[in-house]
C-alpha cells in the first residue's frame, strides 16, 4: 500500500519535470503509441469474460462520460471562435474513458474489481468507436480520409493489444499472471510516456513563445472542475454499494489514449487538458489510498486491543465462574 502511495505519484512528477527540461526528446512522440498499445495489452490479460456482468449503473456511467465531453465542448465554443483550443482540450479531457488502471486502485481499496473491469470495457469500447464521429465534429475536418485515419488508427491501439491478449490468453495461460508480474515495467512504460509528452509540451512553447498563458490557466482550471465533477457525479449516479467503483470509472482517466488522439489530430496545446488531468486524477487516487490505508491501520489497531482484552479475562479469570460472567455482563470482556 505504501509503494503504491508513493511510487506512483513520484513516477508521475519527475518524468513531467524532467520532459520540460529536454525538449528534444519530443522526436520520440511515435513511441507514446507503442507504449499505449503495451498498457491495454496488459490491461486485457487480466480481463476473464466469465466475471463480466454489466449493470444499469454501467450505461449511466457511459451517458455521463460523453456528457462531460460534448457539454463542455459545445459550451466554450458558443463563446467564440478563440475558444476553440479550450472547448477542444475540455472535450479530450471529459470523453476520456476509464483508465486501465482503474480495477487496480479499486483493488487496492478493496472494492468490487469486477464490477469495475465491466464499466472499462464498456466505456473504451463504445467510446472509442465514437471517436471515428466525433473528433471530426471537434477538429472540423469532415472527409472519408480523415474519419478512415481515425479508424485505422483506433483499430491499432485498440484492436491490436485485444487480439494479441485473447491470442495470449488461449495459447499460453499462464499470461493472465503477466499483469501483475511486470506490473512495475508497465508503471516505467507509463511514466516514460509521460517524460515525452512533457518535452512535446516544452518544445510546443518554445515554438510558439507568444502562447498566452492565462489560456494554459483556463485549461488547468477546466481540467480540475471535470476531475472534481467526474468523481462526484459519477458517486451521485451509483447504487450504494458501487458508489466508490463508479466514481473511479468516471474520474479515474485513459489519458495517454486522449493525449495521443488530441496530439495526433489536433495539437499539443490541446493535449494539455488530459496530460494536467492526470495529476489530479492521480492525486486524489493517492489521497484515497492513503485515507483507506489510515482506515485499515485504525480498525486493525482496534481489533488488537479487544483482542487483548479479551484474552486477558481469560487468562486471569477462570472460565465458567461467577466471576467471569460478571465481568462479561458489565462490559470489560
């Protein structure tokens, strides 16, 4: 629990730092594919079909994921064509669909991993099939070449690593134990992801000095309001009992999939919205790990000391006598 509490956030703030500090790395932008491509391939072995039982909470939560995405966009658009970059930014942030990542923090916080495994494929698949329609209703660019792009490129970062998974899954069972065998070499992978698109932010800004910065502020501030509006609504929608897996499939993000999309078919500027989601998603994930953690220590300490108590009326009471009864009845044992 501790490693997870602080590895993670490290392995998001150094890259980050690091990216803005060599900006010539931004020439490996290709390789954010391939490493999207390794992530859901090894998202995909954990997944057992048998497990999978969708739920109406499920179909709320995908209705609320493209909600945040296209009332966002449509709604800083309206305010005028120099919005434009900011309704894009707040679109990549809020369709996003839910992080491969997410059955694991829900893991973590001992909640109802497949019911979380369910909502992930429900919202990647559907989501990115919307895709091939709605990033040329964003970027403008209606034409058979652009949406037969947005396919191809869809069907390789998400087609790929599915058929290589069930291919894996078949012939070699014991893949299925991969994921939590190399569960550090897919956190490096991720966190490499994010060195370079910290250096394709950095190079984007000093190719384009006079970017305002009051606009980077907007899209830092759309990027806090969705993430705080997505684990909230997403626990608003849910039944009792999936009210802390809900919110992690609303809140907790695939960005590196929405960055790739906004940086391939959009540019860099846009691509911020996701890449600052990310701290905040992951911020509030170490806080809730932290916050659980603290629980579990408090409840284990507690059944310590009634433990002790208890052995102890044993022990210097002999069991059965009048005695030990009396001590029972008035609440010390």
């Amino acid at each position: 629990m501790l490693i997870n509490l602080w590895l993670r956030p490290a392995m998001i703030l150094i890259p980050l730092c690091a990216g803005a500090f060599f900006p010539q790395c931004h020439v490996m932008e290709g390789c954010i594919r391939w490493g999207l491509i390794f992530m859901l391939f090894m998202s995909y072995l954990r997944i057992q079909l048998n497990q999978l039982t969708p739920r109406k909470a499920h179909w709320y939560i995908l209705a609320l994921n493209f909600a945040m995405g296209i009332i966002p966009f449509l709604t800083i658009r309206a305010l005028g064509p120099e919005y434009t970059s900011l309704a894009q930014s707040a679109f990549f942030i809020g369709i996003t669909p839910t992080a491969t990542a997410a059955p694991v923090i829900v893991s973590f916080l001992h909640g109802r991993v497949s019911f979380t495994v369910t909502g992930f494929l429900i919202t990647n698949f559907f989501i990115s099939l919307s895709f091939i329609f709605l990033i040329p209703f964003v970027t403008g660019s209606y034409s058979i070449e652009v949406v037969l792009n947005i396919f191809k490129n869809l069907a390789l970062i998400i087609g790929l690593p599915l058929g290589m998974a069930a291919i894996c899954r078949k012939f070699f069972p014991k893949s299925k134990n991969w994921p939590l065998k190399y569960s550090l070499l897919s956190l490096a992978v991720w966190s490499f992801q994010l060195f370079i698109l910290s250096a394709i932010a950095r190079q984007h800004f000093i190719d384009q000095p006079d970017e305002s910065p009051s606009l980077v502020l907007a899209i830092v501030g759309i990027a806090l309001i969705i993430c705080i509006l997505n684990f909230t609504l997403g626990k608003l929608v849910a039944p009792k009992r999936f009210k802390r897996e809900c919110g992690q499939l609303l809140g907790q993000k695939n960005t590196t999939l929405s960055i790739y999309l906004a940086l391939y078919f959009v540019h860099p500027l846009v691509a911020l919205g996701p890449t600052f989601y990310i701290l905040f998603h992951n911020a509030w994930n170490a806080y809730q790990m932290f916050q659980y953690g603290r629980h579990r220590i408090r409840r284990q300490k507690i059944s310590a000391r009634l433990k002790e108590s208890h052995e102890s009326c044993n022990i210097y009471t002999p069991v059965g006598t009048e005695a030990q009864a009396t001590l029972h009845n008035s609440g010390h044992c």
